[in-house]
C-alpha cells in the first residue's frame, strides 16, 4: 500500500511533529507500507525527530511565508501565486505516485488535497477539536477560514479524531469518522519517579490554549501553602511567549523555573512528583500519557476533551469541572501532603499509559486503511 502523507513542514519540536514521524516510521517498517510525506514549507530546515529511510520526504518548497514580506495588496497577490504554485506541485507529485490514499494533517491543506485527488481517498487526521475556532480570539475571520474548509471534511472518505468526544462533532459534518488515539511516546527507561522531590511539572506551549494566566493563578495560592515546592516549566515559544513571561516575571519569586523543551523530558518527569495541565482544550494531550508513564499523578482541567479520556478520575490523577481554581489548588495541595497517595496514583498511572502503546494504536490504523473503500472521495 502506498500512503501519502500532506503537511506544511517538520521543523519544530512539536508533539504533531513527533506523532507524525512515529506514525510514518512503523507504517513503514513495521507494516512495509510504501509510506510518502509531502511538506510545503521544509525548505533547508532539519527534521528534529529521526525519520526511517524507508520514508520518503519530498519537499515542494512553496515556501509560503514568503508572503510576509509584504503588506496589503501585495502580499494578497503573492499568497495567491504561491497558493496557485502548491497545487501545481501537488498535483504533479500525487499524478507521478499514485498513492493507494492520501493523508491531510493540517486543516488548511485540505481543500488543495481534495481537488488533485482524482479518486484518491482522503482521509482527514484531525489533530485539533472540530470546535476549536471557538477559541480563536479573532473569531470572524477564523469562522470564515473554516466554513470554507469544512465544506471539503464533508467530501473526505474519512475523519479520524483523537477522542470519542470530538468524534461526535465531527459526525456533524461527514457520517465517515472514527476515533483513533494518538500513538504515545512512552517511558521505556525502566527508571520512574517515587515522588518524593518536591518538584511540580508543566510541559506546554506558551499560547492561549495552555492558559499559562490560570497556572500562575494556581501557583501563587499553593506556594502560599507549600513555600518549598518548585514549579518547572518546559514551553515552547507560543504566540503568548513575551506576555506570559511578563506575567511570571511579575508574579514574583514563586519559585518557578522556566525551560525549554528538551529531548531528556523523560529524566524531568522521573525528577519530579506531579504534573500540571490548565489547558482551556485539548486534542489529546501526549504529555498525559507521557508523564503517567514516568510514575507522576496528573492534575488537569476537565476541558475538551483529551483529559477525561486519559485520567482517570481519583485513580491516576484528578480531573477538574467548571475550571474551577479552587478545587484544583484543594486537589493540588492534597497530593503535595501525601506522598503515599502520588505514589499510588504514579503506578496506576504506569498502567493505563501503557493504552497508548504504539502497538496496541497502530493495528487500528492497519485496519481502517486496508478496509477503506476505493471509491471516488468527489462523488
């Protein structure tokens, strides 16, 4: 089977980025998938995650943020050239390949995919909530984007979501979809955390999703309480990057640390006792699963809708209703008191990690790929 994979580019080192190359990786070794990937906008920059040979990356190099180096008309003129030079390029490479189905990870690629496809099933892989436009602060332009977008997911053959919840949305706008979990980056160390450092994770990006403002709020209450614990953020640079810096940089000596990412995030899990997640929405969120693998109880608001499936509520970690800070900072500092009890929580956490196991995730996409019908995805 030959599979063709469409993305923008594999450049950051992003929890899509790294699902994608895993992905990609076992379906070609694993399965002997002729597995291909697409990007638009590589250009001269590195994979940060190690690809298999037996994936084969070409790189149309459309490049379009080029675009921004003008204003106005200008720039409205070149997005549109280099928009027509993507589905040029795109079409020629699905017209050499024939691939047996095609693959969209990013929603905005989708309508190009669907229009060079020529009978090629599309499947869409969504990695974001069908709703979450409604957490776009520029909201009009957004809901115009994707009203445009959606009219092609009602075309695809199939929509794949992370989550039972989300999968309901999306039956909304195409009767095809199925709920599929992220394949897990799991702890294979054999080393876990017995959480007795007095050591608080969060791993994230700096942007609205994350809500660093509502952790800070948490914070400065606990440390209230608990003066001698540290709290430790790896974060990628978001759109919020310099507000929310200016944010901790005000909230004063709280006893916060803040890094970047790094490939040895395992060995910080294993370093710390609990890990903290105050997103606003979730796809899925790889760093559940990841930190539960290390042995950490995870504390997290109940918010759409990657944690509920993940957390188990009062077995391995505490879900949050209503975004309610009060109850986390009682759920919080009730984990900081007992040591016995993140223990406990840590090894069912161990346990039910071990889902998200990519040998137990990919034979669902083994299946759904060599059930799809070949059928024209236009009709």
């Amino acid at each position: 089977m030959r599979i063709l994979y469409v993305n923008d580019a594999l450049i950051i080192w992003g929890g899509l980025e790294r699902i994608l190359v895993e992905k990609m990786n076992y379906l070609a070794d694993t399965y002997g998938y002729d597995v291909h990937m697409v990007t638009v906008d590589q250009g001269s920059h590195p994979i940060p995650f190690p690809l298999s040979p037996n994936v084969h990356l070409q790189d149309l190099n459309v490049l379009f943020q080029q675009q921004y180096r003008y204003k106005g008309l200008k720039r409205w003129l070149m997005r549109w050239r280099l928009q027509r030079s993507f589905n040029a390029e795109l079409k020629k490479f699905v017209d050499k390949i024939r691939p047996d189905v095609l693959i969209c990870v990013r929603m905005h690629l989708l309508p190009t995919m669907m229009r060079v496809a020529n009978g090629i099933p599309v499947i869409v892989e969504s990695h974001s909530l069908c709703k979450s436009y409604l957490y776009d602060h520029d909201r009009l332009l957004q809901r115009l984007k994707v009203r445009y977008q959606r009219w092609f997911v009602r075309k695809a053959q199939m929509v794949v979501a992370l989550t039972e919840g989300d999968a309901s949305e999306w039956k909304n706008l195409n009767k095809n979809v199925c709920s599929i979990p992220n394949i897990v980056h799991l702890n294979e160390t054999g080393r876990y955390s017995d959480c007795s450092a007095k050591r608080v994770i969060f791993v994230g990006r700096f942007s609205r999703q994350k809500d660093i403002g509502s952790l800070t709020k948490i914070w400065v209450r606990v440390h209230n309480v608990h003066p001698d614990w540290e709290l430790c953020i790896f974060a990628g640079h978001g759109e919020l990057y310099e507000e929310c810096m200016a944010l901790l940089g005000e909230a004063g000596d709280l006893n916060i640390s803040v890094h970047e990412p790094t490939l040895d995030i395992f060995e910080q899990y294993q370093n710390s006792s609990i890990l903290l997640s105050t997103s606003e929405y979730e796809p899925f969120g790889l760093v559940l699963p990841e930190a539960m693998s290390c042995g950490l109880p995870v504390v997290a608001f109940d918010c759409p809708y990657g944690p509920a499936d993940i957390i188990s509520d009062g077995v391995d970690g505490f879900l949050i209703k209503d975004r309610n800070i009060d109850v986390y900072v009682e759920k919080l500092c009730m984990l900081m008191d007992d040591q016995q009890l993140r223990q406990t929580m840590g090894e069912a956490g161990i346990r039910s990690s071990r889902r998200y196991e990519a040998d137990r995730i990919m034979p669902q996409w083994k299946r759904l790929l060599e059930d799809l019908p070949k059928k024209d995805c236009l009709n």
